[in-house]
C-alpha cells in the first residue's frame, strides 16, 4: 500500500561533497510518500498517486542482503516446532508463527523484497501479499544477527517500521547533494549516515528536530497558516473551513457545523488559550508540514504539526484536519518532537544495541 506524501530554498544549507560521498556511499534511501493525503470516503489508498511524494527515509545498504532473504525463506520453511529457533532469543515463538501464518509470504515475495540497514538491524520490506490478513504497514520484517545467524525479532516495534513499510521502497531516489536546514543537521547526517541509522528528509533537508530556523514566518506556508489560525481564533468557523481540503472540510463541519456558538466556544476556549511559535516549514512537493511549539502562560510548551496541501493551480490548504495517526505522526511524536533527547540519541538507542532505549 502507498501512501502520498514550491522548493523552499530559504535558510536552505547543501551538505558538503564528502556528506554527499557518505550518502550516496553507504544509503539506499526508500522514495516515500509519508502518509499526508486525505484519501476521499469510499476510495482506496491507490487513489493517492505518487507523483508529488517527495520525501524520504535513508536507510542503509545492507551487505547481508541475500543472507537475510535465506533466513525469511527458511522461516517460510520451518514447521511450527522449529520457529523459535530462527528467532532472536528464541521467544515469541507463538506471536512469530501467527504473523507467518497470517501474512500469506512466499518465497517469491522474499526474493523481491527490499533489504534495508537501519543501525544493527535488517529490514526486510515485502509487498503485500495476495489474502494477506495483515494489516497496512505490517509488511516488514526485522532481522539481527545474534551468535553467527541472522535471526527474526518478531517483537521488535517502533513508528519507523509501518512508516518504511508504506513507503514506495521500489523506486530508489538519489541522495546526492541532498541539503540541510542548518550546519547542524548536516553535521548530525553525516554522523548518522556513519552508523547507518534511518534519516528522515524532505525535498528541503533532513528532519531531525523541531528546532526553528531563521525566517520562518515569512514562508508562504507560514503566511498562509497564520491567516487561516487568525481566523479560526477570531471564532469565524465557517470561514476557516474554507481554507481546508474538501477532507478536512467534511469532518470540521462534522464535528463544529451545527453546534451553538456558546457549545463551541466552551470547547474551543482552552484550545485558543494556546498560542503557536512556528518552528520551520518541510517540503514534500505537493505536501507540506509546518512546525511549531504551543506555549501558554504556566504550562508546558510542547511541539506539534500541521499539514497543508498545494492545490494545481498553486494555493494552499489545510489537510488531515481531524484524520487518525498516521506512521509519520507517531514518529515524529518518539523521535523528532521530544525536547529531552536529541534526534540522534533517540534513534541511536533503538537501533544500535550498545544502546540501550
């Protein structure tokens, strides 16, 4: 299942040749659409096209490619009795032939797969098969080796897994002069890259954080949210329905469209006692993310983003307003909001095992 995810040039910083050498050395990264579109009631995700994704996750080549797809196969292979002993520590063996069951994986579908490093782990990412019983984003397989073998964690869970599972992982994107939003982030790619650890970009740079960058209100993005957000806190509800996709629309006037204004204030007054700092401005062509922090006076800031769409004819409008979770939410959530760790802590704890999480 795929999911879709102007150039912004400003505050805008290219990596040096040799960050550039180290990605296109040693990163294979999946082409991802990163689960932004709002998919109309009663069409499938295949509606979604990829022509405007334009994000991605780095993930490194791995050099055990072909012995990784032999351990899927034998697990293929195995009676049940014998499942645990393809397994990293040799438990869950009763979650593990669940899941082999369930997925419906042949070898076929193993020898197309994709084979990822991330850290000292393998991912190993399938097409779903035909009568598959398992739900999107479940299509991936985590490998690592463990005394000479390379093993399956069928426990091993994290935001990354569903989030690279519902990429495009069959059309590889070049990263050569891939740029960053500051020095800093180019800094802390190349250091990632040099571990092989999974790196979240956009046609604009890398996402490590949700540190602001210089001019950012002054984006057309931000511009635009800004005058979408004064009207909603001027309680102008119908108009800034306006401003949404024809999605978003639906499900805002669902929720606020025939409620009494005194209803509606009473729920929406403790949401308007926060303000918004914005933070910076991701691109993924058709798609785009705004950061920013909510403060309010005695009370903890905390990160958040939204979605905006760019419609055909040039114009912005708000997206996936009142939409579930997507993988991307629940990554940005673990890895790239948290204030107390960085980016690369975060992600190093996962999936370097002299880490610990």
């Amino acid at each position: 299942m795929k999911k879709n995810f102007s150039t912004i040039t400003a505050a805008c910083l290219f990596f040096t040749a040799h960050a550039a050498a180290i990605f296109a050395g040693q990163a294979t990264p999946a082409y991802m659409g990163l689960a932004l579109e709002d998919v109309p009631e009663g069409k499938s995700d295949s509606a979604r096209g990829r022509q405007y994704c334009q994000a991605w996750i780095m993930l490194a080549k791995a050099e055990s490619d072909s012995d990784v797809k032999c351990a899927a196969k034998a697990l293929l292979n195995s009676p049940e009795e014998s499942v645990s002993e393809k397994l990293a520590g040799g438990k869950n063996a009763s979650r593990a032939v669940k899941y082999l069951n369930a997925s419906k994986l042949t070898e076929d579908a193993v020898e197309k797969s994709l084979v990822a490093r991330a850290g000292d782990f393998f991912l190993l990412i399938f097409d779903m098969p035909k009568g598959s019983r398992l739900r999107s984003g479940m299509n991936i397989m985590v490998f690592e080796k463990s005394g000479g073998k390379i093993l399956w964690n069928p426990s091993f869970s994290d935001p990354l897994l569903p989030l690279a599972a519902t990429s495009d992982f069959h059309s590889p994107k070049s990263a050569d002069g891939f740029p960053a939003l500051t020095q800093k982030d180019a800094d802390t790619c190349r250091n990632l890259a040099g571990k092989s650890l999974p790196i979240l970009c956009f046609k604009n740079g890398a996402l490590l954080s949700a540190d602001g960058v210089d001019a950012v209100e002054k984006l057309p993005e931000a511009v635009f949210y800004r005058k979408a957000q004064n009207i909603f806190y001027s309680w102008k509800l119908d108009e800034y329905a306006s401003y949404m996709t024809e999605e978003s629309k639906n499900r805002f006037n669902s929720q606020f469209g025939g409620m009494p204004e005194s209803e509606r204030k009473k729920i929406l007054g403790e949401y308007f006692s926060w303000g918004k700092t914005y933070r910076k401005v991701m691109d993924a062509g058709a798609q785009k993310l705004i950061l920013f922090t909510r403060n309010k006076s005695g009370a903890e800031p905390y990160n958040d983003a939204a979605y905006l769409r760019e419609t055909h004819e040039g114009s912005l409008l708000i997206s996936r307003f009142g939409a579930d979770k997507s993988p991307l939410d629940l990554f940005l959530s673990k890895y790239v909001f948290p204030t107390k760790q960085n980016y690369a802590d975060a992600i190093s704890k996962k999936y370097l095992k002299g880490h610990s999480e």
